[in-house]
C-alpha cells in the first residue's frame, strides 16, 4: 500500500510539473507568435502607407500621420526584406516591386500574389511571408514582409525552451523520487502502526475467544445447553470472524505479498460456490439464476477467487429483496469478467463509490446483523492482486450490480 501511495505520490508530482510546462509552452508560443505578426504587419504597414516602398528614416519621421515606429531604427529599411505587386480593377499586374528581396523572382512574387487575392483576409501568412492586401485607389496591392528570420529565432526559442524543459525535468522527477520517501512517511508510520495494531489485537483477542468457547463446551457439559450460552457462542463466533478478516485485510494490503497462482477452471469454482450458497438463498424465499458457461479457465490463486466470490454472494444474499433475484453471470476470454447482481430497491439511497471503503455500511444506522463493512473491501483487495478491477453501479432504479474484471 505505502508503495502504491508512494507512486501515486510521485506520479501526481510529475503530471502537475508536465501541466505547468504544457501551459508555459502553449503560452509562450502564442505571445511569441503574436509579437511576431505584430512586427511584421507593423512593417507592412508601412510600407502600405507609403504605397508599396519602405521609406528612408528621415522620410518617414516627416510624414503626417505615420504609423508608430515601435522598434524600428534608422537601419529598418536597409533590413527590411520584403516586395510589392500591384493589381488593377481586372486583376491584372501593374507592377512588381522585387528590388528589397533577392530570394524572390518576379513570376514567383505574382504567384504569391494571386494566391493571396484568391483569400479574402486582409493579413496572413504564405510560406514564410507575411502578407497584406490594400487598396490603391486604382485596384489592390500586396505587400509581403520576408518572416523568415523572426521564425527561424522563435524556433530557436522554443528549442532552447524544450532543452531547458528536459533537463529541469530528470533534475526535478530525480527530486520527486527523492523526497516521495519522506513526504509519504507519516502515511507509512500511521500504516505500520495500523498493522501493529490489528496484529495484535488479533493476538490479544484470540486467547480469550479460544477460553470462552471452551468454557462454553464445559459449561454446556454440565448444565445443559440454553438460550444465554448459544447467544455467548454466536457473539464468540462473530468476533472470531471480525478478527479474522481483519488479518486477512491486513495481509492483503502488504505490498511484498505474493498470492501462488496456478491454472484452475474458474466455471467450476464459480459454480461451486454459488451452489453453497443455494439452501440458503432457498431458506429465504428468494432465487438465483446463473449463467456460467463450461471450460472457461483462469490462471490465479483459487482459493482467493473462492473468497471473493463468496463475499459478493453473502453480500448479495444479505442486501436482497424479500423474494427477489440473484443473478451470477461469467464471460470468458483474455479478461475473465465475473458478474453479481441483485434486486434492491433501495439502490438510490446508498453511496455506491463508498461501498469499498474499510467499514462503510450502507445501513447508516448500522443495525445489529448488518455485517462488519469490510467484506468488500477485502474482495477489492482479492482482485487487485490479480490485477484486476471492481465496481459496482446500479441497474435502474432497483437493482444493484458487482463487476470484476481479472
């Protein structure tokens, strides 16, 4: 168990830390991509401001109403890289402008003009050009800013930033691992001494019980059998239950044990089982019907299976409706799935994902006779150890379902 948590622990640890980087990533990336367009249209729109053509600094520092040269110098226009191609009212080529760019020739730059013209969003981006569309009184012009470098150096960015991620991520996981041991240790001392505990009483209670039911035999000997000393033996033999399963609760929850497992026809132990519990299903007026085909088999501890099935049974029988139905169903495969359902309809009213828990009862009033609340906790324990799972949910509004799946 303290393994589990321990795991549980550094696996919460390192999904928290990958969120937080996913979101500072994400995040990084949009603002950078954002700042880019920002740049790069602010440039075009210059360079449609002054119809096609960056004008030199003192130009453009004179012009009335220029657009706000944030993070532009007086180098701006010779780094620039860019071109122009303009367009009449047919959408034939008035000019191309290609003197600011030398990767792009004149067919090349129509092309991606054309492309452009056949979109209908003013800005946005054609290979690694940033374009926009504008009007110039005699048709429409596009004026595309090379991007090139601004994605080349995000990229670099953002590779930087992954590197960055990886290595913080062995030194921080190799931190988790480290200090999981002791962020769980108090969960670990109050485990031990929970099994030190139940050890114990275990011992502790197991000499008395064995001297009251042989003071019982003793007594029975001489005065007879009678109410008050078959009451006694009821209650000793519901104590010795108690403290038996809670040892074996407690064996279940230890992390180093190992169940044996061999092959067994789990058909014939479903069968078995359920057909113990037949006269007494009888007894109280309620049925059971089962559908369990032949020859399917397991590889697990049989008498575990055993245990487990009976739990769900006893725990069918008991929460059953006066004449009502118990069904057990088995499916074979890779993943045998064992079935255990029973008519109750007080279904509504109990917390079906409690139903688990150590000494959870859904009689909240926990009338005498009601069980101890940990059967089901020990056939979770049962089926966690063949790596399998449990669950129960409601069928309707009156039935209540168990399903495992080795």
């Amino acid at each position: 168990m303290i393994y589990k948590l321990r795991k549980k622990f550094i696996k919460i640890c390192i999904l928290s830390f990958t969120a937080v980087f996913v979101v500072l990533f994400i995040s990084i990336y949009l603002v950078t991509s954002m700042q880019t367009n920002q740049s790069l249209d602010m440039l075009a729109d210059i360079v449609s401001f002054n119809d096609g053509t960056f004008p030199q600094w003192d130009e453009f520092s004179n012009a009335p109403n220029p657009p706000m040269p944030n993070g532009l110098n007086m180098e701006s226009p010779f780094t620039t890289r860019f071109f122009t191609v303009r367009f009449d009212q047919n959408g034939t080529v008035l000019s191309v402008d290609i003197r600011s760019i030398a990767s792009v020739s004149r067919d090349e730059a129509i092309d991606y003009a054309k492309k452009v013209l056949e979109h209908a969003k003013e800005r946005g981006w054609i290979d690694d050009f940033r374009y926009k569309k504008y009007d110039t009184g005699v048709g429409q012009a596009v004026v595309f800013i090379n991007g090139l470098n601004t994605k080349q150096s995000n990229q670099q960015f953002m590779l930087a930033a992954s590197l960055v991620f990886a290595a913080s991520s062995i030194v921080i996981i190799i931190l988790i691992i480290l200090i999981s041991r002791k962020a769980v240790k108090p969960a670990a001392e109050s485990y031990e001494k929970q099994k030190q505990f139940i050890t114990d009483a275990n011992h502790e209670l197991k000499t008395p019980l064995t001297l009251i039911r042989t003071n019982l035999d003793i007594m029975e000997t001489e005065i007879g059998a009678n109410e008050w000393l078959s009451d006694i033996r009821e209650e000793a033999k519901i104590m010795t239950e108690l403290v038996n399963r809670l040892v074996s609760l407690a064996r279940m929850d230890e992390d180093n044990t190992k169940l044996t497992k061999e092959p067994f026809s789990l058909s014939e132990v479903v069968l078995d089982t359920v057909s113990a519990f037949a006269q007494h299903i009888s007894n109280q007026q309620k049925r059971v019907l089962t559908d369990v085909p032949d020859h399917i088999n397991y590889h697990g501890n049989e008498a575990a299976i055993r245990q487990l099935i009976s739990i769900l049974m006893d725990n069918a029988v008991k929460y059953c409706d006066p004449e009502g139905m118990i069904r057990v169903t088995l499916r074979g495969g890779k993943h045998p799935i064992i079935l255990v359902d029973n008519s109750y309809m007080a279904v509504g009213s109990i917390e079906l994902d409690r139903l688990f828990d150590r000494f959870y009862r859904a009689d909240k009033a926990r009338t005498y006779g009601g069980g101890f609340g940990i059967g089901l906790s020990i056939a979770k324990a049962i089926v966690e150890k063949h790596h399998g799972e449990i669950r129960a949910f409601s069928l309707g509004n009156d039935r209540v379902r168990f399903q495992i799946s080795l």
